[in-house]
C-alpha cells in the first residue's frame, strides 16, 4: 500500500467540508466553551480515530446499525450535555471557574462518547468507507482523521475567542441552546430517517 498524496488530499478536503456543517462541531463548539479545549480535542479527536478505523476497516457493515437507537442515545448526551451547561450557570468565581466542568478523564470521556456516540452512520463515516473502497484504506485513514480532527480543533477555537468577549452566563445559555437543538434535532432524525 503506498501513501498517495492526491487521495491524501481528496479525503482530507471532503471530510473537511462535510464535517463543517455537521452536529458534531457544533457540539465541539458548545462543549469547549465550557470545558478545557484542549481535553475536548483530545476526546473528540480519538473518537474520530476510532470512527475512522472503524469506517475503513468495515464501512460496507454500517447499514447494519440500528440507526434508531443510535439517535436515540446520540440525542440523550446532547440533552445531557444542554442540562451540564445550564446547571454551570451558577458559578461565582469569574476568572474561569466556570470554563471547566471537571479534570481530564471526566471532560474526555464526555467529549469522546458525545462523538463516538453520534457519528455512528454520518455522512463522513460513509464518505470514509467509500474514499477506502476506492482510493485505499490508509491514504484515507490518514486524510479523513486529520480533516475531522481539524475541524473539532477550529470549533473549539471559535469557542475560547467567543468565552474570552462574551460573559459566561451568556455562552453558557447559548451553548445550552445548541445542544438542546441538537438532541431535537437529532430526535427527529430518529423518527424520521
């Protein structure tokens, strides 16, 4: 198997772009305006690996998922995490009392399973199966991984510029509404694909 750059490239610039728009940077977005970023990115950013490995190495099996109760799941941890940041809401201390939740474990493996949880059958998931079938399993890998970990990187930046100019409480309500509409948005998905 050798490394083309061109599918390196092609993979990396469609999962890019599908992932822009997608639930999961915005749920980045939200959780990194509350939680460590850094620990965010290190939980979300396995859970692509993971996804990655898993679309590559058996992306034909995904259909076979009960994409119910993925949803279904995937829209608990969403209305969870809207829960987690209302409930931050009452913090005192303004000098970053309220920017994370917990230590690393607990903020990676929230970050982590709101991912691994919800991208089961996405788009970029399928995308990377396809990219393998087609282009090779490990110039996608490497191309898919790193767009989907870019990405949660740039969400997670847009989210420490907007905590360090807007008050806390603010974000914290806002990134309440995000993941609340997520986990709505994510419901009616299950209901209705």
């Amino acid at each position: 198997m050798t490394l083309d750059p061109l599918a390196i490239l092609t993979a990396f610039g469609l999962i890019f772009l599908a992932e822009l728009p997608d639930k999961t940077m915005f749920a980045s977005l939200a959780m990194g305006t509350r939680m460590r970023p850094l620990y965010v990115w290190f939980g979300t950013s396995t859970a692509f690996v993971v996804h990655v490995a898993i679309a590559v190495g058996a992306g034909s099996l995904l259909g076979l998922l009960p994409t119910m109760v993925v949803k279904l799941v995937s829209a608990a941890l969403f209305a969870f995490g809207a829960f987690v940041l209302l409930r931050g809401g009452d913090d005192d201390d303004e000098e970053g009392a309220g920017r994370t939740v917990t230590g690393f474990w607990p903020v990676y493996t929230a970050a982590f399973m709101a991912v691994f949880i919800s991208e089961w059958g996405d788009l970029t998931q399928i995308t990377t199966a396809n990219l393998a079938a087609t282009n090779g399993w490990l110039p996608t890998a490497i191309g898919s991984a790193a767009a989907l970990m870019s990405v949660s990187a740039l969400a997670l930046l847009v989210g420490k510029f907007i905590a360090q100019r807007v008050p806390l409480k603010t974000v914290q309500r806002i990134g309440a509404a995000c993941m609340a509409a997520l986990a709505i948005w994510t419901l009616i998905e299950a209901f209705t694909g």
